[in-house]
C-alpha cells in the first residue's frame, strides 16, 4: 500500500493531515468493507473506556483484516509517520475501525497511555458534510480548531506527554463515519 503525501496540512503543534493520502480506489474498497461489517452488527457497541478518564460511545470493530491493517504494521509505515512528524517510532501498537453514527461522540482527553507516542488515523466516509459532527477537535489555548473527516484522508498526532487534547464531536447525520485508528511507540 501506498500513502499519498503530497497534500499536506499542519493544523497545530504536530497534527499532521494528509488529504487523499489513500487512492481513491482502496479507500472505497475500504469503506465498502467497513459498511458490510456495521451492517452485519460485527462492530460492538461501547459506552465507557475509562469512567476516570473519558467517555466515548461509538462502535469499534476489533478485528479488522485488510491491506491497511497490514501496512500499519510495517517497517514502510513507521518510517512514513517518523519522517513525517520528527517522532522516531518503530512498532504499531494497535489497529482498529470505529464507526461513529447518530448520537456517537468522544469526550475531551489525550491518548497519552504507557508508551505511545504517535496516534494515527485513516478516515473513510463519502461526501461527509462538517455540520453532520463527527469531526475532531483539537483544544488549543481557550478554543477548538475543528477538522472534519475526509474521505481516504490520514491523521498523525503527538500524544507524548498528554499532548493534543482532542475529541471528536457528536454525530447529528442519519450517515455513518467510519475511521481506522492505532498507535505507535
């Protein structure tokens, strides 16, 4: 698998963007998977992480098994995600597909966990609209800066040393957001 790096966005300190870094055509087949998994009720639905920490309700779907899951694992990816935020990682700690549909969101926190280092995340979503929610927001000083997901997009975020408070809003659209997430270290 190859990731597209040309489209490049820096929205504040080490969130990294990368629009269209998925071909146009693997993002579809993903997505397409990922709908068939939601609508034969392979995702679970969660509630709570941590009642300490955050809350989330979302559905997570934990065995994913795709091109990206295998290109997350590699030696190819965790050069892309040094080279591109300065982060030296060297091992995928977790690889997972969320689906965020009507009355889904994620709460303020930080995925600052043992060693992790760098959170990652491939958005898959046709034509979502911004005021349909299910964007992520960055906290920064006393405000937000809001990201919508974009189809076939890739995210990677410093999470070292509770970096980059985020959330990601609740969904308002009768559509589902569907994202591939993990870690590194």
């Amino acid at each position: 698998m190859e990731i597209n790096l040309t489209n490049k966005t820096v929205f504040k300190d080490s969130v990294h963007m990368f629009r269209d870094a998925v071909d146009p055509i693997v993002a579809q087949k993903i997505l397409l998977q990922l709908g068939i998994d939601y609508s034969l009720k392979h995702f679970e639905p969660k509630q709570k992480l941590d009642s300490d920490i955050f809350t989330y309700n979302f559905e997570q779907l934990m065995t994913l098994n795709n091109d990206i899951k295998t290109y997350v694992y590699s030696d190819d990816f965790h050069k892309l995600v040094s080279g591109q935020t300065g982060i030296e990682v060297s091992k995928t700690v977790c690889c997972w597909a969320s689906a965020y549909s009507k009355g889904h969101y994620l709460t303020p926190h930080t995925d600052a966990v043992k060693d992790r280092k760098v959170a990652y995340i491939f958005y898959f979503n046709k034509e979502w609209r911004p005021h349909w929610g299910g964007n992520i927001a960055f906290e920064k000083d006393d405000h937000w800066i809001m990201i919508p997901p974009m189809h076939g997009s890739m995210m990677l975020f410093d999470v070292r040393d509770s970096k980059n408070r985020h959330m990601v809003t609740p969904v308002w659209s009768d559509e589902t957001r569907y994202a591939i997430t993990g870690w590194l270290v």
